[in-house]
C-alpha cells in the first residue's frame, strides 16, 4: 500500500536539512504584541518540502513552544493530544533535567535562554547561500517583525567555517534514518535485522509509526476552526487536526570545550599524535575522517543510500563484547543499531517475553538493549565557532571559547525518542552492561544512585585486560534548550488565524 505525501504542507527541514545552504540563524522571540505576530505568520514564506528546480538559495521556518501557541492566542481548551513532555518543556521538571544530564553548569537556571524566566514563544530558522543570509534576514522582518517580537537569542552558525565537522574535529551527521516518504512500510511486526529505513510516523505526525500506530497528536474540534483551514481528523468526531504533517522539535544549544578535550587526551599518550587519534576515535567511534571502526556488514542494508555505504552498512553484530569499538562509544551509544530480536534466531512467545522483560540472559552477549528502530530522530542541528585542530588545541589559548552544536532533533515522541536517547543511551551509566561512565563526550561526569563514580571509559581488548581511562572532564555544557511544535505550512496558516 502506497499513500502519497502531501510535501507542499510538509516545512522542508524535515525532508531536505538545507545542509547546501551553508548560513543560518535561529532566532528565539517572545510575542510582544499577539496581533502583530499573527499579521507577520500570514506573510512569513515558510519553506515547504516540493523538490524544485533550481534549488532554493534561501529557507525560513517556523516552530512555536506551548507558550508561544498561547501567546498567539490558542486557547488551552481548544486543543488536546499535545504531548506530556511538550506542555511542560525541556526545562520545566527537575526530575526531566536530572534525566537529560542538565544538572551542575548545565542547569537550566546557568543557560542563556530557555529556562527559568527566559522560555521562548517563536523558533524562527532562517537559511541562507553563502552572502545571502543577511539581505534575507531584512526581507524576513519587514513588515511587523520589530513591533510583534522581541529577540531573547539569535543563534549564528556557519557551515561553510566548518564544513561538516563537529568542532571535536570528527565529520558529523553521517548517520540518519531514511524516512519512508511512499508510506509502503506500515510497521508493526518483528525485525530480526537492523535496517534504516523507518516508518514516516516516527517523525511526521499523523502518519503510522513504527508500531503500525498512529503517534498521538494535537486535535481541536471544528467550532475552534470555523474558516475549516485543517483537514478533518482521520478518527473523525467533528475534530481538526492541528498536528498532520507537523513534528516535534528539539533545540538545544551545547558549548564544546575543544581545548579540554584534546588535552585530556594528549596526556593519557604522553603526546603520541597517533595514539591520541585513536584514542579520540575510540570515544567517538569514527575516525575524524567518518570511517566507522566496525568492517562493513557483508549484505546491504534497508534504507542505507549505496552512496552511504561506506560509512554507513555496519551493525555491532560481530563485536558483542566492544572489542573493536567500545560499547560506551559515542555513536554506538546514539545508535546501537539493534533489531528487535537477535539475528538468526527463532523465539516462541515466551522467550520473546523474557527477552523484553530483560530476563533472558547472564552476559552482555544477550543483553539486549532495545531495539533502534524504536528510538531513532533525525538531526539537523549545525555548528559554530571557528576550527580549531588537535594541534592548535594543545597550544595556549583562551580559556573560554564558543564553539559548539545547536543540536536539532525532529521526532514525533519526544519521550520515546529524543528523552530515551539522551537519557538511557547518552546519560545512562548501566548502559549495556557497563558501569561508572556515561557518554564520553556529552555526559557530565556528576555521580548516580548506586554509581559514585561516572568519569571513566572502558576499551576492551580481546584476549587483554580492558583499558580503562579514569577522570574524563566534562567536555560539553547545555546553555539552552527548549521543546517545540513544527506545524505543518496549514497549520501555520491555521495559527496566523486564531485569537482574530
């Protein structure tokens, strides 16, 4: 079965990532002025998802918090289905900032925006060819711009300074899922194989998921949509659905301590060049270059681009125990590349039960961790700062720089996806059976109930006593974050017109 995408009410980022246009900003507004800002969403040419020639030099596109629907004029009342996790924002539980990791320097109440007081209403994004973002940032705010919004950041980067590279130094965003725009894949079954290829449910709402369900969305009922600007709800009712097409949003804004981290390094190899990019390689599980410290798997995999394969048609499969890259590695936590069960095995129903209960085995070759497919998001964050090299690193410097990621994550279940990432994978110190460490670039270094001790890393070595690296820094800090609604381009339309 095939059902066609409606890419004209899709916004672009979530199929194109506009990576071509190497100048972007990311403004953070407040609504001074909630007529204003609607007279503004009516004429804002936002950038939807039609694949045209030639290509677009220029983007805009628009995602709004809970606070920021309210401010335009959406009534609490109206609306239902938003998620948990989206009404209360990336920074308004402690318990939800524990789980992220956002504690010590990285606590809400230290960022520069998004937390306490400082929660913004608007996210606008604005991409640009190089020399063109400036002229297309006026074009943008005129008219309403200046007497609607007030600018609480503007987050620059510049691809083209960076050119793809994190400013650790490895290559970024090598690895994401492909969406299935056809609508054939209608999920629900069990997948003995990591494959890429994932149901457009997991990050468009309104579509089915990988469960063979749909995720749950914002709906309204028609007295609250009296122009019938939304489509009908599939479920029916007298409702509108304010959320098909649209997806989750994740902002958040981390600061890379480039000098820390290679020095760190450079001391546990005594200044070896070599051994400190393999080491480096190790934490991340890449080489600076991309290439992945796993051999490529012998079959090709669903939903892996042949122009990828290099890069990307890998598995962990033949590496249980971390020998060739280490369990607790970067990637390899982001994305273990698990299929619901083990490959190559037949399981009755209650085998299957013991293994999702976490019953089934003793060792880590039987720890299942939890299947990918589940929990993958699609990135389209950008970097910014100036390079920096190892080299350069090592040399004097100021003590604080900005350099960093402004992490994007798109999903339509943001506990599910981005909050278990970031939380059981990223921030996890039991991850897969390790112990006393969490990610070793992004996890802060703070202890956990029963774990007194999280700066460590561990490198199996087949046949060898593991090495271990004690003492790891923390390498990054949150400043800001935020959750936030994508509309689909109607339902922006829809959003320009309530409250008038």
């Amino acid at each position: 079965m095939t059902t066609t995408t409606d890419f004209g009410d899709v916004q672009g980022l979530l199929r194109f990532g506009f990576r071509r246009m190497t100048e972007a900003c990311f403004y953070l507004l407040s609504v001074n002025a909630p007529a204003g800002a609607r007279r503004w969403l009516q004429t804002a040419p936002v950038t939807g998802a039609v694949t045209t020639t030639p290509i677009p030099t220029t983007a805009l596109q628009v995602a709004f918090t809970w606070e920021g629907l309210q401010a335009l004029g959406l009534s609490p009342s109206a609306v239902e289905g938003f998620s948990t996790e989206f009404l209360s924002g990336m920074s308004g539980d402690e318990s939800r900032s524990r789980r992220l990791g956002d504690v010590g320097p990285s606590d809400p109440s230290c960022w520069d925006w998004g937390g306490p007081g400082r929660v913004p209403h608007v996210l606008v994004m604005l991409y640009a060819g190089p020399g063109l973002l400036e002229g297309w940032t006026q074009t943008i705010k005129r008219p309403h711009w200046d007497g609607a919004f007030h600018e609480l950041a503007c987050l620059s980067t510049s691809t083209s300074q960076l050119e793809g590279v994190e400013p650790f130094g490895f290559r970024d965003g090598l690895s994401q899922p492909t969406l299935d725009w056809q609508q054939r894949r209608r999920g629900g079954g069990d997948e003995t194989e990591f494959g890429n290829l994932l149901a457009l449910g997991e990050f468009v709402l309104g579509h089915v998921n990988e469960y063979g369900k749909y995720t749950e969305r914002p709906l309204l009922s028609d007295e609250h949509d009296p122009q019938r600007i939304l489509a009908p709800a599939s479920e029916g009712g007298g409702r509108r659905d304010l959320g098909l097409n649209g997806s989750y949003l994740v902002l958040r804004d981390l600061q890379q301590d480039v000098r820390a981290f290679w020095r760190f390094l450079d001391a546990q190899v005594n200044g070896d060049r070599e051994a400190r990019r393999r080491l480096a390689a190790a934490m991340v599980g890449r080489t600076m270059e991309g290439e992945p410290l796993m051999p490529l798997a012998a079959r090709p995999i669903a939903g892996i681009d042949p122009d990828d394969e290099a890069l990307n048609r890998f598995t962990y499969d033949r590496d249980p125990a971390g020998n060739r890259c280490p369990i607790g590695a970067h990637v390899r936590r982001a994305n273990p590349r698990t299929a619901d069960y083990p490959a190559g095995t037949t399981m009755g129903v209650w085998s299957r039960l013991r293994r999702l209960l976490g019953f089934a085995g003793q060792g880590i070759d039987d720890d299942l961790i939890a299947s990918a497919r589940f929990h993958r998001i699609l990135r389209r964050g950008r970097e910014y700062g100036e390079r920096l090299s190892p080299e350069d690193a090592l040399r004097p410097g100021p003590a604080a720089e900005d350099r960093g990621l402004r992490v994007i994550c798109l999903n339509a279940n943001i506990a599910r996806q981005f909050e278990f990432v970031q939380n059981a994978w990223i921030m996890g110190t039991k991850f897969a059976g390790l112990t006393d460490e969490r990610d070793p670039l992004l996890g802060h270094r703070r202890p956990a109930p029963g774990c007194p001790r999280t700066d460590t890393f561990s490198m199996p070595r087949a046949g060898e006593v593991a090495g271990r690296l004690t003492g790891l820094p923390q390498f990054v800090t949150t400043r800001g974050g935020g959750y936030f609604f994508l509309p689909s381009l109607r339902a922006v339309r829809y959003l320009a017109s309530v409250g008038g």
